[in-house]
C-alpha cells in the first residue's frame, strides 16, 4: 500500500475526478476525508468508502469560504491525526466569449478554482509543516494550464494559475519535506464535461457529436476521453512519490493533446 495511514483531503470528491481518486487512495491505504459543496454526497460516499473497509469521513464546504475551508480541514484533521495529502479538484466551467463573460462568473470562476487552491493550500499546509513528516499538494489543472480553447477565459487564467501556485509552493515547502504538482488531464467524460457538450454545441452552432470529435477530442492521438482512471493513477504517482525529485511539476494526462 502505497498510502499506508496517509490522510487525504480530496476536494470536489463526491463525484467524478475525485471520487475515482478517493477510491484508489483508500485502496492504497489512506484515510479518506471527503470534502464536498454537497454535504450529503460527501457522507455518501464516504459511506461507500467505508463500506468496503476504508477509513473515511464527509465533510461539507464550499472552498471560497476561508471559515468553511479552516473547520473542515480542522475537523478532517483531528478525525485522522493530522493531514498529508490535499487534493484541490473542485471546480465548475461556464462557457462564453470574452465580451460576452459577465465580470460576475469571471470572478465565480478564478475564485473557485483559484481561491479555493490557496485557501485549502493554506489550511493544509500548516498540518503538514507542524507534523514534520512531509506532504503532497496537488492540483487539478487541465491541458488549459497550458494551452488555450475558445469561450473559456477565465478557466484557461485559473488553470495557468495552478501552476504558477504549485511552484511556489514546491519551493516554500521543499524545507518541510512538502511536495507540490498538477495533473493537467483532457477531456474527462465527467458531469463537468458532459453539461459542456450541448452549450459548446449552441454557442458554436454545430451538432453535440462535432463537439466531441473536432473541438474536445480533435487533438487527441485516438478519439478517446481521457478517463477518471488515467487521472487517479497520475495522483498515485504524485501523492506516493518519495523524494523531491518531481515537485514543481505538472504531468498533462490527455491522450496525446497537448505533447510536452
């Protein structure tokens, strides 16, 4: 088990990308706090956790919220004895040209996706440097960390975002034995992605299915959704790596889309 008694604070994790990255960590041995906006969804799963042996717990927050975000990560913290993993995952997508954005969902959008990164960074970080038994941060970037699609402005600035934080991050933390990364995956078949497909398909005036082909999997090496599988797995490596030697890194997981 490569997580033997880690304790993994997952956001977003009641569902698609994070759930599947709950799973596997409970599987290698971590315990498990999920932490959700829908509080009920997070005890569901934790129960399903649960149910197959792990040790997990649900808890609710809405990860713009630095009150809500500090007494999760608190009560995460003392359910389990401390925190070693955060796993910033939670986020939405709103689709729109840039003069038509209102300024309203631009700051929706960089807050969830960037304040709830440095808030649930901050709160975990000070377990893991008190500890002193080191720590793995990882975001939920996208191939839009590095690269740029039409209509999603301010998902493409919080994702590049990401980056800019993690570095930092793997920098500050490096003296506590703290590790910092982002998984940068494709298109995922998740409800994120799938509430994507009819809105792309109305603004560009073209059918859901030449959505899929020629805007989301067009770059791809072979047609395919990059799965929540392929996700969880590129967590696993990050979250269970020994040494230094890849923080500060970012892996793109997208079939090919996007080649570093």
């Amino acid at each position: 088990m490569q997580l033997k008694d880690k304790v993994a604070y997952i956001t977003g994790s009641a569902s698609g990308i994070g759930k599947e990255i709950a799973i596997l960590f409970a599987q290698e041995g971590a315990k498990i706090i999920i932490a959700d906006l829908n509080k009920e969804a997070a005890d569901a799963t934790a129960a399903e956790l649960k149910a197959t042996g792990a040790l997990a717990i649900g808890v609710g927050v809405d990860v713009t919220n630095e009150d809500q975000v500090n007494a999760s990560v608190e009560e995460g913290a003392a359910a389990f004895g401390g925190i070693d993993i955060l796993i910033s995952n939670a986020g939405i997508q709103i689709v729109h040209p840039v003069e038509e954005f209102s300024f309203a969902d631009w700051k929706k959008m960089l807050a969830i996706h960037l304040d709830g990164a440095f808030l649930t960074t901050k709160a975990c970080l000070k377990h893991m440097y008190a500890q002193g038994r080191g720590g793995s941060v990882i975001y939920m970037g996208s191939v839009h960390s590095k690269e740029a699609s039409l209509l999603k402005a301010p998902y493409v600035t919080a994702k590049h975002g990401l980056i800019g934080l993690a570095k930092t991050v793997a920098k500050e933390g490096a003296k506590h034995g703290v590790r910092a990364n982002v998984i940068c995956p494709g298109f995922v078949r998740t409800p994120l992605v799938e509430k994507q497909i009819p809105e792309q398909a109305r603004t560009l005036g073209i059918s859901e299915q030449e959505v899929i082909k020629n805007v989301m999997l067009k770059e791809t090496v072979d047609g395919e959704f990059t799965t929540t599988e392929d996700v969880a797995r590129v967590a696993l490596l990050f979250a269970g790596f020994p040494t230094n030697a890849l923080t500060g890194q970012s892996l793109v997981v997208s079939h090919g889309w996007f080649m570093q």
